[in-house]
C-alpha cells in the first residue's frame, strides 16, 4: 500500500504507511528497512526533523544498523541551518556506538564530501 501511495506522488501518506507497518512488522530486517524507507520520504519532503526522529528511534531498536547510523548521520549533514559542531557530536556518538562504522566505505565516503576528518577520537571539520 504504501509503494502505490509513493508510486502517486503522496510521500507524506507513504511515510505514514511505512510508520504504520513498524506497529506490527517483527522482522528486525523488514523493520529496518521500514525504518529507512519512511526517513528517506521524509527527507524527500523536506521534513529532516522527522527523518531524524525515526532514524533515532531505528538506532535504538537496530542498534548494529550500520545503514541507519549512516543515513542518520547523512540526513543530518544535509539538514540545512543546522551547525556542524552537533552534526560533529553526533558523528562521534554513532562512532562511539559502533566503532566499526568508522571502517566503512560509504561512511568514509560521507566524511570526505562534508570535509569531516576522523582520527580515532578526534573529530573536526576542515576550515
């Protein structure tokens, strides 16, 4: 249901579908997904304070999600007007979570297209 909403144009009532399925789905990998594919509309409507939300709440419930962790992380760089020092705070909690995020290609990626550097606990942001 929710892929016809998306197919018509109507992402807000996708995401919500998306939402909705998290109420019941017990596969941790359909809700991981789940969790993913409702954040992902969101940020196509620009509502980056609800992607964040959910992609928090899939974190939490999906804690070896290396895929949340970096969607979380790229929709918050992407989130217009918010300051780099949080984004910075938050990159190293999710590192701190799972150190093995660190070792990952699309979170290296990630950190080279904002110009973030990692060196074991410390993080910065070139000028």
């Amino acid at each position: 249901m929710a892929y016809a909403f998306e197919g018509l144009g109507e992402l807000n009532e996708a995401a919500r579908m998306h939402e909705e399925r998290l109420k019941y789905e017990e596969d941790e990998k359909e809700r991981e997904g789940s969790y993913k594919k409702a954040a992902g509309l969101y940020v196509q409507l620009e509502d980056y304070g609800q992607a964040q939300e959910l992609l928090r709440a899939g974190i939490k419930e999906v804690g070896h999600s290396i895929e949340l962790r970096t969607m979380y992380i790229t929709v918050q760089l992407g989130t217009p007007g918010i300051e780099r020092q949080l984004c910075i705070c938050n990159i190293k909690e999710q590192l701190d979570e799972l150190p093995e995020l660190e070792e990952q290609e699309e979170f290296k990626k990630l950190m080279r297209q904002y110009g973030i550097h990692v060196e074991g606990d410390e993080i910065w942001q070139e000028k």
